[in-house]
C-alpha cells in the first residue's frame, strides 16, 4: 500500500511521486491563463518536434513542442524546480512521465506545449522502490479507534495491539477518495476528516515497544469489511458474489486490475486462526513463525504481529500466493476489504481466500486482523497513498 504526492504527482501504479506544487508551478512558469491545459500522463511516442502522452484514465494526447517550449527535467522527491536540468524533446524516452502545460490545438487531443516537466521512468523504479522498503520498515496501521485533532493523535487498533499516531505541521495526510481503491486518487486531507473505524497506515519512526509512531504521512479512508462464502463466480464479469456473514444477504463485488487476490495456504490458516482463538505460541504450528519464503515479491505492510516470534503477519498475509478469480468456487470463504458501495455492490480492494479456519475463530478478530494487516490500494499503500 506511497510515495505521497503534492498538488502535482507522477505516479505509477505502484507508487506516487512528488512533483513541483502549484504554486512553484506558477513561480516557475508564470500563472497560466483560463485556455491553458495541464496534462499528465506516461510517454507513448515520440518525434523531433512532438511527444504523445496517456493520461492515468487512458486518453492518448498528442503534443507539438516547438523551440520555445521550456522543457526540463527533475528526479522523483524534489518539491521545486531549483535543481532541475534543462533538456530537450530528444532527451525524453517512451516510458517517463512528464506534466505539460500546452496549448490546445484545433483537433481533439491536440496541444503546442508551453512547459514540459519530465522525469525518467528508471528514476521512478527506483524511487518506488525506496519508497516501498522504507514502508515497509517504517510502516504501521489499523483501524481507527479515536481522533483527538486538538491533541493531533489518532489511536489505531492493529490486532489485539493498539497504537498511537502522531501528527506534526510537517505531516502530509491524504484521504482516498470514495469512487476510488487508488492510492494516487488520494486527497490532501486534516486530522479531524479521520473518522473511528476508517484504515489508516502511517510512515514514521516508533517508539521502542511500537505502541507509538510520530508520523511523517498518514493515508486514510472508509472501506467495507465483509466475510462470508462465495455463492457465484463470474471470472469474465471481474465479479464474485458472496453472502455477507454479517448482513446475512449477498453482495456482488466487482474487481479491477487494481485489486489484490491471495490465498492462504491451510497450514497459515490454520496458524492464525490459533492466535486469534488466543493459543500460546507454543500450541502453534511451526509455520506460524516462518518468514515468507525468501525472494518472494510482497507490497507494504501496515504493522507487525507477534513480535519476532511471530514474525511480520502483514507481510505473511501479503505474500500470500495470488490467485485469479475464476480460481474461486462456490463454497469457498473469503474475506474482502472494498469500497463502500451500495448496500449490494461494492469494488474490491483486497480478498483473502482459504480463511475458513480464521472465519471458524472469530469473523469479526479475523476481518479486523485482515483489514489493518493489508497494504491498502494496490500498490505501494500510498504509500497509497499511499501508493502516495
């Protein structure tokens, strides 16, 4: 689940990158005028005098870029224009991503390019990744248990463990929007938009026990929790319908190349399911306190479990192996962060399947286990955002 963003981001699926604000936008280029466009998208093609771009919502633009379009260059974190390097059309690669400020021309999807703003998509891989590990270590979550905005705290259960974030002037916190499982569609929010029973995950240093975390950013949001069995599969509709457990009627959820579906393997389900019965370590089955199998590829936990006996259960949960819906049947239990939808639809964020021995145990520890234990958005978590 970063890799937070300014006003202006480039992003990639995986992670959001900072890029010059609005205001050093305008500083830089002066203050645009109402028929000016800003396009942002990942490069496609390229020419002597043109660039094509897609827009993260698949519309392909063509830019002319003539000899007084001011291009330049900045690396993936920097929040001004004061070190970027001046280059020309020539210098950008299929593959970056770069945010124009252009023209429209007299044809649809046209434009003459003002300013262009580049950054090299080896430079993003590689700040993604950064950004990845650095959540990854620094990186805790749960669900929300209280907001003191004055006092500039959010309490977040995580399991049976609770924590307690706090925030500084300096903190970025960003909420996803409502329509949305993407990181990078998250928004610049404040403490008091947190509510009790969102998902949090934050990025910060911890005190020695973990029980604390001064937060460099925050992401936040309210998604729907539902466990129950599924009742039909339609692996070419992206849709799986599933009786919630805890409202008793079904529910379709529809899923995107955004969401994460995984699998536990029996003995990992069974393992946990022994520690939210309350088992002692000792009556746990030795897998319970493996780590993933090395090389394994995983996204950014939102907090430990256990201790280091029990090893990282986010990043257990999340190295799951993926699974595909149509490997899904009737009968199976399954339990599934979404958005929050209607009342008989909602968009998949995350699914776990093999949990019936976790369901068995407690639906309502397990769900609360899973929700706050996944890297929410696809990606990064936020980062995101967070994925951002």
């Amino acid at each position: 689940m970063p890799f937070i963003k300014t006003s202006f981001a480039l992003t990639l699926a995986a992670a959001t990158i900072a890029v010059p604000s609005q205001s050093v936008w305008a500083a830089a280029y002066q203050a645009p005028a109402a028929s000016t466009a800003r396009l942002l998208g990942t490069v496609t093609a390229t020419t002597a005098d043109s660039i094509t771009i897609k827009s993260d919502k698949g519309v392909l633009d063509t830019i002319s870029v003539g000899d007084a379009t001011r291009i330049v260059r900045t690396e993936p974190g920097q929040k001004d224009l004061s070190s970027a390097a001046a280059i020309h059309v020539q210098d950008i690669a299929i593959g970056d991503r770069v945010l124009v400020r252009a023209t429209p021309g007299s044809a649809e999807n046209t434009y003459t390019a003002q300013a262009i703003i580049a950054m090299k998509q080896s430079d993003i891989a590689q700040r993604q990744q950064q950004d990845r590990e650095d959540w990854q270590k620094r990186g805790t979550g749960g669900i929300v248990k209280s907001v003191d905005a004055a006092g500039n705290t959010v309490v977040v259960a995580s399991g049976a463990k609770t924590i307690t974030i706090h925030t500084t002037p300096k903190t970025i916190v960003r909420r996803y929007a409502q329509d949305s499982v993407k990181f990078d569609d998250a928004k610049v929010a404040t403490l008091d938009q947190i509510k009790p029973a969102d998902q949090l995950r934050a990025r910060g240093d911890r005190n020695a026990d973990g029980t604390e975390l001064t937060a460099d950013e925050i992401v936040a949001g309210s998604f729907r929790n539902i466990a129950g069995q599924v009742q039909q599969v339609n692996a070419g509709a992206q849709t799986l319908t599933v009786m919630d457990l805890a409202t008793k009627k079904p529910i379709t959820v529809h899923f995107t190349s955004d969401s994460q579906l995984h699998k536990l393997a029996p003995e990992m389900a069974q393992a946990i399911a022994g520690r939210l019965k309350g088992a002692p370590a000792g009556a746990q089955p030795a897998s319970a306190n493996a780590q993933p199998p090395a090389g394994t590829a995983g996204t950014v936990g939102m907090g430990r479990q256990g201790g280091a006996r029990g090893g990282d259960l986010s990043q257990m949960l999340q190295r799951a192996p993926i699974v595909q819906l149509s490997d899904l049947h009737q009968g199976d239990a399954v339990m599934i962060v979404s958005t929050q939808g209607s009342s008989d639809t909602a968009t998949g964020i995350t699914l776990l399947a093999g949990v019936e021995p976790m369901l068995q145990a407690s639906t309502t520890a397990s769900q609360s286990l899973f929700s706050s234990s996944w890297s929410l958005g696809g990606g990064s978590e936020a980062g995101g955002a967070a994925q951002q």
